[in-house]
C-alpha cells in the first residue's frame, strides 16, 4: 500500500509468458492448491495447507503482510493505549493524586508507528520463511474456477482459497475532493503528528475506538454517524447506556446526514488537496434535520469495511454474493463455497470479520482445500467480539437481536457497574452487563456487555458457552475477592433467579 | 477494633445471668445452631443456616463487620489502585505522554477510608437486617461440645459453628516498645495521611501488596523477609524471576533476620510511644550476616495471619488443632469437626484462608449444622488465589511445590509476557505464566502466574480446570485479538507440545 514504509521482501514476480503460436493461453503453472492473499487468513490457510502438500502456491498484490498488524489491530491498539493512559493522568485526582499532562503529539504516533514496526517485521520475518517458489507477487482474477490469472501468469489450481481480505469504504467523490485530508485505517497510522481536529464517519467498532483514543490524546473530535447508535451492542438498554456514557465524554452527532464534504477555500494555494492548511469542511443535518458546518484537519473515514472480491472477477468462476456480500453457498463449518474447489477466509467472505476468526477460517479452508478427497466440518467457535473503546463493549455467543429475532424465549441477568465492588474501587461510575439464559436448558445463551476490562469477563464466558457449562455450575466457580469477575456471578444469580421466576 | 470509626449498630447485650440456688451454671438459651463470629465466614453461615431454622444465634465479639471490608481486601486494594495509577502517571514517558505527579499524603489516604467506610457501612446494612434474636454481642468460649459462654450467658446448642476469623501474628514485645508506630492491616487504614517512611516485615501477599502500594506513593519502603521469597509462588522459576522484578522497583531487605525494634531515642518527650515525632529504628542482620540499622516512620507487621481460636478454650470442647493450625478431623468437604457437632469456616481454620473460600465454607458449615440429620459434601472447589501487586501473582488448581511433592510427572507450558502482543502494546517488559499439564489425562493439573492483569487468566483457567476441560479443547477456544488471553494460548500450545514430545 501506498504512504506504507514496510520493507519489501525480494519475491519472485510473476514470469513472462511463453511464446506459443496458438491464441489460446498456456498454462504456465499446475498446482493442487493456490491461496490468494497473504494476510492473517491467507497466511494461515497457507500453514494448514503446506500440513497436507507441497504444491501450494500463495499469490499476492501489494504488501506481504496484515491487515491486523500493519493497519488494524496493533497499531489502534497501541494508539489506545496511549489514549487510556492520557485519561488515566488527567482523571487521577479522585485517587488523590495530583498531575498535569502534556501530550507530545509526535512521540505518540512515534511509538504507534515503531512498535506497530515491529508486529508488521515479525509477519515479514514468518512471510520470509515461506521457499520463494511457494510464493508469487501479484493481483490475481478468476478465469474459470479452476485458473487465475496473475500478471503474464496463468495458474491451474484443483483448489483455491480466497483469503483477499477487506478495505474500508469511501464514499464515492470524497477522495478526489479531500486527497491527503481523507484518512482511512491504511493512512490514519502514518500521520507524523497527532492532527488537531479530526472528523470521524462511522460509530461502529473502528470509529469509535479512534474517535475516543484521539480525543482523549487531545485532538478535538467529532464523530458522525448515520444511526444513532454507537459500537456494537444490540441490546436496547445497553446501547442506550453506551450513548448516555459517550454523550459525557465525546462529541457525537449521532443521527446525523452527512450533505457534503470540501476543502476549505485556500484560492492562493495551488495545490489545494495537498496542502498542509487545507482543511475539511463538513456540511450535515443533524438529528433535528438542521443543516451545520464544522471544519476539521482531517476525516477519518470509518463508515464499514468492504471485501476485497471486486478485482477477482467471481462471476468467471460462477459465485454470487448475497446480499451481505458473502459468496452463496458458503459453508462457514468447512470454508468451501457450495461445491465448488473454491474456498474463502478472513474478512474477504464478511462472515465474522474479525482476526481470530480469520485465523480459524484460514485454517479450516486451508486444510480443506488441500486435502485429497472430502472436507472436515469443524467444531464450530463461539462467538466472541471486543471493541476496545472505554468502557469495552463485547458480545458473546447469540447476541440480544438475534435472540430476539428468532422469537425465542429468553431470561436476562443484568449486572450495574456502578455497583459492583471491584469496579467501585476503580472509580468506575458506570457499565452493565447483560447475561442472556435458556430456562429450558439452563444454559446460556449469550451476553453483551458493556464496562470495565470486559474483554476478560466475555473470553471466560464464551469459554463457559463453548462447553456447554450450565449456569448453575457457573455459578459455583470460585470468584476471587474483589475482582470484576464476582460482577459477572451476580448477574448469573440474577438470571438464574428470573428464571426461576417464570418457571 | 480500637481506632475504627464504624457506627456501632444497638444490639442486644448479653442478658445478666438468672439467679438459681443451685451452685450449677443456669442454661440461659437453648438454640439449635450457634455461629461465633459474625465475619464474612458467620455471616455466610448465618443465610445458609436461617434457610434451615430459625433457630439461631449469631455470637460476635467487636465490631459486626468484616476483616475484607473494614481492615482487609477493600482498603488494601483502594490504596493498591491509587498506587498503581500513580506509578502509570509516573512511567507514561514511553507512550509520548509527558506528566507531573503530586501525591496529596492527605488526600490519598482519605479516599481509602471513605470508601472503605462505604463497604463496611454496606456490611453493618446488612447485619442490621438480621432479626435482634438472632445475635449477641460477645466473646464465646466453650463449656463443652454444645455449650458456650457469652459473659453472663450459658447457651446451650445442638451444633456450633466456629467462625471467629484471624488476626495479625505481632512477635513478642514489639506492641509494647514500639506503641502507635507499630501498624497492622488493622491499624494501617486508619492513618490520617501517607507516612514518609515505612518498614513492610514480611513479603507475603499482604507484606508485598502494601509494601508495593505506599513505595508507589511516595513513601520510602523497605520491605523485609526471613527467607528470600516474595509473594505465594512456588515455581522457582517464577520465583526467582519475580525477585528480579520487584528489586528492580522495591528495596527488597530478603533473607533478613531482624534482631531488634525500638523507638529512636527522644529523651525529651515523655510520652515516647505516642509521639508523632518518634522513629522506629530497626536492627537486622541481612543476608551477608551484615548487620545494619535502619529508621523509619512506622513499621508495618505483615508476617502472617492467626486464628483467633485462643479465647474459645478449645480443649473444653475436646478439639486440638495440627501443626498446620487447623483443627485436627477437620473436613473441607463437609465443615465438620470429626464427628463433633461442631463446623468451622474462614479464617479461624487456616485451611485456604482467603474471602471467596470463607464464603464457601460458611455456606457449607452454616447449612450442614442447620440440617436434621447427616451432613452434605460440597463438589470442590477449584484452588485459586491472586496476589495484587504489580505485576500480579497468581495460583491455580495444584501449585508447583504440590506437584513435586506428590513426586506426579507433570509437563510445563510456558509463556513470556515480554513476548506476548497485547503485553507489548502495554509496555509490559516481564512477567511469566506457567501452566503444568498430565500427559496421561490430556488436562491441565494447575498454574502459577506472574504477570499483567492475571487475576482474569487465573480465573478462566480455575473454571477449565474446575470443569475438566481438557487442554485440546481450551486450545479451541476463542482467543480475540490482541488480548492476554492470547498468551495463555500460547502456553497451551507449548504444554501440549512438551507432552507430545515425551509421549
């Protein structure tokens, strides 16, 4: 990717044709299994594949490297972190504690950007250790769904992978009108100092977790959304808490229309869209229908993530997307789309597009790809989302919609924050947690939360879901005192006493 | 407790003793089931035993409350919070944050207390809900099996539970010569404002928790031990490596012998013992033999814990306590004494004496005295206990020194957090976590854990273990990106590979 200074690895590009005097093109390479994309899901179908064959070959356009460690995961990470201990200093004083915070806007994106470094070099050092003629650099697209072109290559695979990734969406105009102004999660990370305004489209995971960690490293921001909801959460009463809290925090135009977007007028620069004083100008509708303007330093444009399929050109090999842009027919237990030799993984198929289970779909599709005869349905992974914002949000297992959805019959044990002891001594002043039980069963079925560190609090419960531990064995785990964890065993008491309720 | 401001609630005295020509002691109560201590251990014995009969009677002596409210888990860890956000104002460098710290002594310490007087209230609320006839204020001592002494009273019981808790071991003579310099956990809370000086003696969970936490402060600390260990970890490897650790940030005084404590000489006051200007000058012989001096403010007496089982004359009761000070015929499983009507929980029995373990056993004693007939076993719990220093410690299931004691062949996982993503995202620099597996049984046997955050990765293996997970299954769980979790996994994977390679 542009703008992007990873080193680049020394890879066999792809060969010049044959000559041939008949028209119809050669093929120039036959192997059993051709994974395109090398990022998490590519790499690890790769691994998975290489388990069964040897005669695998893994193509790929632009960088060799991750979406989670040169984009994504790690360095929104790093930059929260940052962000959360800038909060930390300046909300100290309830503890006593008495400090003063100034923000050094370029050793922040400094230590973003050399630790974020340094996860991209350990995947190149990985990538490198794949033999080079397991390896091929370049776009490639379907010819039948058995060959793929790529560059003057034309490879016949028994088996392909489709692990091309995502990329988020831009509305159409905006990067013609706002050039450099526009940052997406592939540039937003590259910026040598903290900006000092920053509009932010989308509230969902991305967004929200960027607009916070700015904002709280000192950048005015704003941030947009259509909806008037924030993160992930699909429980009402929750999602209701989150914008409550965010309210208290951020500057949200929730609900908001975004009309137009431009550059401020500069007449006496030339090269306006590249300029370091342009600025961005945002013209919307708020929720009560009334038309602003605000003026920011940058947009970053967070509005949802799309597949990488466009340039594959699936129809060749006769897949459809549905609706959700996933490929008809696919089977998320086995990775193959319909009966086709054809299977995908990672954020390229929109099913779960998140890196853990990127790593499992790769790997499921790897495997089965590579395989002689039949695929293996895996056991299927419970369902576990974090969104890193503060307090975090999770979901775990059936979320409260598609409870709702399916009409079934469900109790919920729901657990304040504000409440709960360990919480309390943390000076944290909100935060619920939601525990959804199947009274037939008495088991559970799902949770959405929202609080303190609840990443830990969501792994052990999609751990206790996966094995279909019963909410009554739950319950008689040892909690120790005073952790957050007791949090979650009154709300398991809670459930089990609404359930009993009604039974 | 002297020096504790909780409101006392007005409860029922113990009623003068009937007269009676006869020279025999009148039974003034007859009850089915007496509860002596009204801790965390009795008052959980209490619900369980009031769901039975309501033939009752909770005996305290002092303060209706609890040692983890009033003197023990809550204001050690709101002080521990404190600190901890003070050494992250301190160390924020590293993510480009620039930052002052002053810690107001005053302010500090007023936080913790109140609230820590809010949880105790939270206790006395819900004493203050137990029925008048159903408590006394008073020490009990035994007359025989099923008859105590409440001052004037003479209660006879069909069952007793033992719940009366542990206090601070002080070595003898130091109360008197050192007076108000010398603190315990009982006193410690009460100090007005952050002291300049302090000597920790004794680097177990409570000695290391507060040393951590007043060094963080502010406050010069030396830390003093008889042997060269800090905290509960039994892994030597761990051991040593959290040693290195904390010598990094503490003055660690290990393998210390003290040979003396006095006020330093102030002639010209009276009143030696009480003055604000008084030092405690302590004489130790470190680990060379050298002996040295050193002065401080106060000294803090961390050595262990005792039950407070001295003024029940046991004996009378025909009970003797083992070497370990649990009562000899004790059953974990089931609360009971041999085959006495008599059941012990908490503290007062040196079995696991930790707060989510007094609340088991109070549940199990208060139930299984309550009963008619027979008593009940409980299933086991998982072994879990935390230590709250920074990094934090851990034990899970059985510990290293259990395993090479039972001389069982066990296989070890290992982890590096200096290694791990989310723990470099954090600026974690050490930390170790070790998972010990049964190559026969495929499942994790215990864990001992030093590091970031681990309180979560003890609980989540605590409830695996306590389910009979086995260690392939835990592999399959769903590890979300990047989180700590990820590093059990790592662990994991090891573990099954060090059993593969031995199979």
């Amino acid at each position: 990717m542009s703008g992007n200074p990873m080193p680049q690895h020394n890879l066999p590009r792809s060969k010049p044709q044959q000559k041939n005097k008949s028209t119809k093109p050669v093929i120039t390479r036959h192997v059993h299994t051709v994974i395109i994309g090398a990022g998490t899901a590519g790499q690890t179908a790769y691994h998975a594949a290489v388990k069964v064959t040897d005669n695998v070959l893994l193509i790929n356009g632009g960088e060799w490297n991750t979406t989670c460690a040169r984009v994504g995961c790690m360095p929104s990470k790093l930059l929260i972190t940052a962000a959360n201990r800038a909060y930390d200093i300046n909300t100290s004083e309830v503890f006593g504690l008495k400090s003063t915070l100034k923000v050094d806007a370029k050793a922040v994106m400094k230590r973003v950007q050399l630790e974020r470094d340094f996860f991209a070099n350990s995947v190149l050092k990985t990538v490198s250790l794949f033999p080079d003629q397991h390896k091929l650099s370049g776009y490639a697209r379907f010819i039948n769904k058995n060959t793929v072109q790529v560059g003057e290559e034309r490879i016949q695979a028994q088996r392909i992978v489709i692990a091309t990734g995502g990329s988020p969406l831009i509305p159409e105009g905006w990067a013609g009108k706002l050039g450099k102004r526009l940052l997406t999660n592939e540039s937003i990370f590259e910026i040598k100092k903290l900006p000092k305004s920053l509009a932010v489209i989308g509230s969902g995971a991305q967004g929200l977790e960027l607009a916070q960690a700015f904002h709280r490293l000192g950048v005015r921001v704003k941030l947009f959304n259509r909806s008037e909801k924030v993160g992930s959460l699909t429980d009402p009463a929750l999602q209701q808490h989150a914008v409550d809290v965010f309210s208290q925090e951020l500057d949200l135009a929730l609900g908001t229309i975004i009309m137009n977007v431009a550059l401020t007028d500069s007449p006496k620069l030339q090269n306006r869209t590249n300029s370091k004083k342009a600025q961005v100008q945002i013209t919307f509708k708020n929720k009560s229908g009334v038309e602003q303007q605000d003026t920011f330093d940058y947009v970053l444009c967070a509005i949802t993530r799309q597949p990488n399929l466009g340039a594959l050109d699936l129809p060749t090999a006769g897949i459809d997307l549905d609706q959700r842009g996933i490929p008809v027919g696919y089977n998320p237990l086995t990775g193959q789309i319909g009966r086709k030799p054809i299977f995908i993984a990672g954020d390229a198929d929109l099913y779960r597009p998140i890196m853990h289970e990127a790593v499992f779909q790769g790997r499921l599709s790897g495997f089965n790809a590579a395989r002689e005869t039949g695929v293996e349905k895996s056991l299927p992974m419970s369902p576990l989302g974090v969104i890193f914002s503060e307090p975090q949000m999770a979901i775990v297992g059936l979320n409260y919609r598609q409870l709702t959805d399916s009409q079934q019959l469900f109790h919920i044990g729901e657990l304040d924050f504000a409440h709960q002891g360990r919480a309390r001594v943390m000076a944290v002043k909100h935060g619920k947690l939601r525990l959804y039980g199947d009274a037939k069963t008495g088991r559970l079925l799902g949770a959405e939360m929202f609080g303190p560190h609840v990443e830990h609090l969501a792994h052990a419960v999609a751990w206790m879901i996966q094995h279909d531990i019963s909410i009554e064995q739950m319950i008689r785990n040892p909690y120790y005192h005073p952790t957050l964890e007791e949090g979650l065993r009154t709300a398991l008491l809670r459930l089990k006493h609404a359930m009993q309720q009604t039974a």
